[in-house]
C-alpha cells in the first residue's frame, strides 16, 4: 500500500520528509539506516518526519527524494531493546492540570502512568532525551501554552502524546508529573543515553530518600580525585566570559540526540589553524567579545582570527608589543597576551601551533553550551596545555579577511524557504523580508532572538509535532518575533521554521553582533513535493 509523503526543504543541504504517522516514519528510518545512501550525512527522526542532512558534493536533494520515494513502507519495522524499570517521585507541578485535561483525578494519572508501557520512538531535544509512545491512548496532553524557562533534570513529564524526562536543567514547554532520581545521560557510561530507540519503558512509584541501584559495573571512573591539575602551559590570567574549546563539531550522533555543535564560524577556526601549521580541523579557543588574557611558561606560536581585535603582547621584561592579527606570532616564556573586545563580529579564535591538550568527548572537543557536552568552559586560572600535534609551516601570508559586521549595521542574509514556510500568511512571509530584524541581548551559541517592528502572522495556530532543526534554521514562536538557530541549537523544535540560512552565510550569522540588524534575502522558494511511496507490487 503506498503512503503519503511531502518532502519539504530545510536548508541548502536539508529536507523533510513528512509521513502520515510515527509508525511510517520509524519504518522509512529503519530502511534507510539499514542501506544509507551515498552521501547522506545524518537522519533526525521525530513524531512525523524525518530529517534528512546530505553532502551536497555527493549526492542532490532531486536524487534521495526518488530513492525515498521508491521504498516500500508496507511492512512495518519492529524494534526490541532492553525494558528499564524507573522509579518516580510523583510531585510534578502540573499534576492537576493534567488531571483536569483528562477528567480525572490526580491518584488517577500516576496509576495510567504506572500502568503503561512506553516505547522510546525516537531521541531528541537535548541528548538523552526520549520521546516515549505510550500504549494507553488516552494520555495525551497539550504542551503548557508558556514554557518554563528552566526545567530541573530529572523532570518526568508528557507532552502531546510522548512521555519524556529531561536529561539536564533546561527550558521546556512539557506537562510536568513528578521526577526521577536516575541520570538520563551521563558520558562515563560506554551509552551516554540511559534511553535508546526500541527501549520499554515502566514506571513506578517512589518516594523522596528511597534508594536506587544504578548499574556502574562497566563505568570507567571519572572521579578526578588523585589526578593532578596541570602545572604548565599557558596561565589564563583574565577570562571576562568563559572562552570555549571548539572544533568543527560532533556530526552523525543524532541516535543519541546529540547535535553537532561545534565552531560558530569555521572558516575563521580554520584560518586560525593553517596561519600555525594545524590541520584546519584542529581544536581552538573561541572568545567571545575579547577580554581574555594569559601568561606563557615557555616559546608559542599563536594566531587569532575571526572577529577582529587588538592584541596586546606585555614582554616578560616590560615591553608592550602589538601582535598582528589573522597572521602568526611568537610568543617568549613569561610573555603576557591580551585580546582586547573586536571592533566588529563576536567571536574571535585562538590557535596554539601544535594544539592544545584537550580530552574530546564523543569524538569531538567540541563544547555545546545546551547539552553541556564537551570541555568545560575555561575560565581565570585554568592552565592550557600545548598537545605538540602534528604540523607543517606557518604561512605569514594568509589572505586578508573578511570585513565583519558591527553593532548598528544591517547584514544581509540569504535564506532558503521551508520546511514551514506554509504555516504563515502571504503577509508574514513578507514581513520577513520587507523589515530588518534587530539582534537582541538574547544571543547566545544556541541562537539569536530577533525583534522586529510587525512579528510574523501565522495561519496555521496548530501545535506542531517535534521535527529536525537545522543549523540556521529560523523558527517562530507564538510571538512571532523569530529565532535564529546558530551551532548549540536543539537537534529538535516544535515551532515552526519559516526558512534556513544558506550555508554559504553560516559563519556571518555567528559573527552578527547585538544591536546588528539582519535583512533576509530569498534564494530558494519554498518547493514542497506530495507524493507516494512505492506499493508493495511496483515494478522497481
């Protein structure tokens, strides 16, 4: 039998493809992680849709939309995993709210939730975090109409119909029922995710100081108890905000709803890395708004590159120095190096010849401030490493770089339509490009909160299903004044995304300062497809 599809566009090297229910979009998941097409880099599944990231040097959108459409969905996927047993302290703030969607009392909900076996369908949102189906129908709830600005970890919660718990403090827009003492996620586990696609799921109840067995037999120690904090290298002396170990990211672990992360602007991460001799993918220290100081115990060379800054070397005998910038420079031991705030952009990036001594976690050593994966932050007083990579010559001729922007300019911005865009008026899709849209003090790694003078007008009110996010996504909220989704974002959202930065402007959406403005510029009209799967007796 075949089945309804829309593939609809998420970006230069994105789509989504939009199914008629959970079942069919687990069952296309299955087929095409079991055959991966060429070039696919990543598949994000979530409640109807799956997100399909490809190379655009291997493979088009055109060409994996014929081999979707080719599959023969009719025969179900099924899952197995392990059955986990989690215990629930049932004080959840939204209890009776919950009770009186449901026309029942509060005794009432914890037993349906104690007596229901939940299926983790999917992950997302955050890592560790499972959308669990339930198989008693009638536990459905609309997500709260204003989301929490911060959910403790732990918080077991429904929303719409999946059950979830929040892996770490975060916000979240969940009916809250009560919380559990288990770690959702935890990196000293050879499975960060407690919780995988196919696991059951039962809860019960448990009350405050009861005690609870965790399996640790195959976790490694983390305990950093006995192990000596490093003594030389280079002294952060100063740190205005905390600056961030970044590499290109962590890609392809979506199965464990960890995003990508990774550098804001990766070009300047690059250049940072080849003016030293590093390979490009060579992990740096981005800075945010300079303010970042340090003291050498020994010969470095450095480079900085991205937003530009004054760089000031204090030579161990006094002297006061000025350090090129996007080129590299010596630095002598007992030699201080001081990066003043950029005149333009946010992020500047600091590259070590040989570089630094840093413990990659998932691969990457890469930090992503919302799943609080990777190094921790460096702050006044860290010691930073020199590793003694591998290296080839500097080049003291790097081309000149780009002119970034500054507070009060206007950016332009090409966006590629969808996947939502039908969720808005002719009027909101042109208030979108007609007006320029400020940047806001709200601007953090996850993304930058947009304010304009007239919001964009919906005419769709729905609640919209948790989908895939893309990097530069821009999503719109109720108040219709949009998000820009930038490297931290959640691997899924449930508001609607009206269009995508294209990739070539990625990097200058990272360097976009507050008090910037942002005009969008179309370069791709929002071109759903509709069509069927495959039946079981096509021809193939």
């Amino acid at each position: 039998m075949a089945e309804p599809l829309r593939f609809l566009p998420a970006g230069s090297d994105a789509f989504l493809v939009e199914l008629a229910g959970l079942e069919a979009t687990l069952t296309l998941l299955d087929v095409l992680l079991a055959a991966r097409p060429e070039g696919i880099r990543e598949l994000v599944p979530a409640a109807r849709t799956v997100m399909v990231r490809f190379d655009p040097l291997v493979t088009t959108r055109a060409r994996l939309t014929e081999h979707i459409r080719a599959v023969d969905l009719s025969r179900r996927s099924s899952r197995q995993g392990e059955t986990f047993d989690i215990p629930v302290i049932y004080d959840g703030e939204d209890l009776a709210d919950v009770a009186e969607i449901l026309g029942c009392t509060v005794e009432e909900v914890i037993r349906r939730h104690t007596a229901a076996t939940f299926t983790v369908a999917f992950t997302g949102f955050a890592p560790g975090f499972a959308y669990m189906s339930c198989d008693d129908p009638g536990l459905v709830v609309p997500r709260r109409k204003s989301p929490r600005v911060r959910i403790p970890a732990g918080s077991v919660a429904l929303g719409g119909a999946f059950c979830g718990i929040y892996p770490s403090d975060s916000p979240g827009g969940w009916q809250l029922l009560g919380r559990t003492p288990l770690r959702m996620w935890d990196t000293g586990r050879p499975r960060p995710s407690l919780l995988a696609p196919g696991d059951r799921v039962r809860f019960r109840t448990t009350e405050t100081g009861d005690s609870v067995v965790i399996d640790t037999s195959k976790r490694p120690s983390t305990d950093p108890a006995g192990i000596a904090a490093p003594t030389g290298g280079l002294r952060v002396t100063r740190a205005d905000r905390p600056a961030l170990f970044q590499d290109p990211g962590r890609p392809g672990r979506a199965d464990q709803g960890v995003s990508e992360s990774g550098a804001l602007d990766r070009s300047s991460l690059a250049e940072a890395n080849l003016c030293v001799g590093n390979p490009r993918d060579t992990a740096a220290i981005e800075i945010a708004f300079g303010g970042f100081s340090f003291v050498t115990d020994r010969p470095v060379t450095l480079a900085v590159a991205g937003a530009p800054c004054p760089l000031v070397i204090r030579t161990a005998d006094g002297r006061a120095l000025t350090a090129p910038f996007c080129r590299p420079f010596a630095l002598d031991a007992g030699d201080r190096l001081t990066i003043e705030p950029p005149s333009r952009g946010m992020r500047s990036y600091l590259a070590l010849r040989g570089g630094f001594a840093v413990d990659p976690v998932l691969g990457s050593a890469a930090t992503d401030t919302l799943a609080k994966v990777g190094p921790a932050p460096i702050l006044a007083g860290d010691r930073l490493v020199p590793a003694q990579g591998p290296v080839v010559a500097v080049d003291p001729f790097r081309p000149a770089p780009a002119s970034l922007p500054r507070a009060g300019e206007t950016v332009t911005l090409d966006i590629v339509l969808g996947p939502r865009t039908d969720w808005f008026t002719q009027k909101g899709l042109a208030t979108l490009t007609a007006q320029d849209w400020e940047v806001t003090a709200e601007t953090s790694r996850v993304g930058m909160r947009l304010a304009g003078t007239e919001p964009l007008e919906r005419n769709d009110t729905a609640e919209l299903p948790s989908e895939g996010t893309a990097l530069g996504a821009i999503q719109v909220p109720h108040s219709g004044q949009p998000v820009l989704f930038l490297a931290d974002h959640p691997l899924t959202g449930g508001y609607p995304v009206i269009g995508v930065v294209a990739r070539h402007h990625l990097d200058l959406a990272g360097q976009i300062p507050i008090g910037a403005h942002i005009r969008f510029r179309v370069i791709a009209p929002f071109d759903p497809l509709v069509t069927e799967t495959a039946s079981r007796n096509t021809e193939r």
